[in-house]
C-alpha cells in the first residue's frame, strides 16, 4: 500500500482467495477506460443482422412469385435475412391457408440459398416467416 501510495496509483486486488492475496499496483481509471474502449470495439465488430422483407398477397400471381423470389435469392447470398409476409386484405383472411402454401413454397424455393428459421406463423392481417441465409464454408 505504501508503495502504491509513493507511486499515486492504485493497488487492485486481483486474487482474493489464493493464499496470499494476489495485488496488482495500477491507474485504476485508465484500466475502466481500456475496459470500456475494447468493450465498444468487440461491438463494433460484431455482425450487425441485416432484414430484408417481401411482400406477397394471398394471390400473388407466378410472375411475381419467382421476380420476387430471385430478390429473396440476391438477398441471401449478400448475408441478409429474409422476411417473407403474406398480408390479407378485407375478407381475404378466409384464404389463410393459400398464405401459407405460398410462403412454405417460398421456402421450399430458397432451400439452397437459406433455412427457414420460423415457420409461417399469422400476426393479425399477416403472416410472416422468417429464413435466414446458409453459412458460408
């Protein structure tokens, strides 16, 4: 203590178990500052999650099907999620199941490309369904 005193810095318990005491004699605020800047820098090298959505109606027609497809496809391969959505209008809602063999052949299109991470699952007038790109080797 007296030597971290002389030095006028700070003496940081390291180990308190071992026998003896483990101690370190370092400028404890510039120790947190380190901390915190490698702390930001592990963050900003983490992938950031990128989500692309498309839009289908219940009775999107086979052209739009596969030009939107190839989209989802473009999507995929750039490292971004896709969010496929089948929104009902109206009374439309009564086709539910037309919603979802669409959105089950869109994924069943993308097999090669992604993986469907969440299965068409009905929000309100929405059905929505996630597919998350392959891992690249």
């Amino acid at each position: 203590m007296k030597l971290a005193d002389e030095l006028e810095l700070d003496l940081v318990e390291i180990s308190a178990k071992a026998e003896p005491p483990v101690c370190k004699i370092i400028d404890y605020q510039k120790y947190l500052y380190q901390q915190k800047k490698k702390a930001k820098e592990m963050k900003s090298n983490a992938a950031k999650i990128v989500i692309k959505e498309i839009r289908f109606g219940p009775n999107t027609d086979e052209h739009d099907f596969q030009f939107k497809l190839k989209h989802a496809q473009g999507f995929l391969q750039e490292g971004s999620k896709v969010k496929a959505s089948v929104f009902f209008r109206g009374r439309s809602i009564i086709h539910a199941d037309q919603g979802e063999k669409l959105l089950l052949r869109f994924a069943v299109e993308l097999e090669e490309f992604g993986r469907a991470e969440q299965m068409p699952k009905l929000e309100g007038k929405r059905m929505i369904m996630m597919i998350a790109p392959l891992k690249k080797k």
